[in-house]
C-alpha cells in the first residue's frame, strides 16, 4: 500500500533512517494501516489508471459478392 508520511519518524526502517515527511512510500498493508491508524501516514489513491467499460466499435458488414466466373 502507497502511503505519504505526515509526521518525522524516528529510528530505522530496514537499516535506514525514516524518510523525510511528505515522503510516498510503498509499504506493506499491515505496516501501512498501522501508520495511518497512528495518524503517521495518509493512503495514497493507486496511480493505476482506472478501467472502464466501452461498447465495442460498431463493424460495418459488407455481404460478399460472388464471382459467377467458372
């Protein structure tokens, strides 16, 4: 889950210090819900651009004409 950081955290996270506040972190969902619970963090919307549905295109069909060479 994408989350942005609200607040300065301090310690380590994986060896490294906390990033800075305003920070967009890809994190874990637990880990995420935790910080935004802890008023640490906000979600952050997916970037995926959202599907919808669309009518196929209208085929225009021709009827096949036959040739009455032989």
């Amino acid at each position: 889950m994408k989350v942005r950081l609200r607040a300065q955290i301090t310690g380590l996270r994986d060896g490294r210090p906390w990033p800075a506040v305003g920070t967009l972190l890809e994190l874990p969902d637990d880990e995420a819900a935790a910080l935004c619970k802890a008023r640490l963090a906000d979600p952050v919307a997916s970037e995926r651009p959202v599907e919808r549905a669309v009518p196929p295109a209208r085929v225009e069909r021709r009827g096949r004409t036959r040739s009455t060479s032989r």
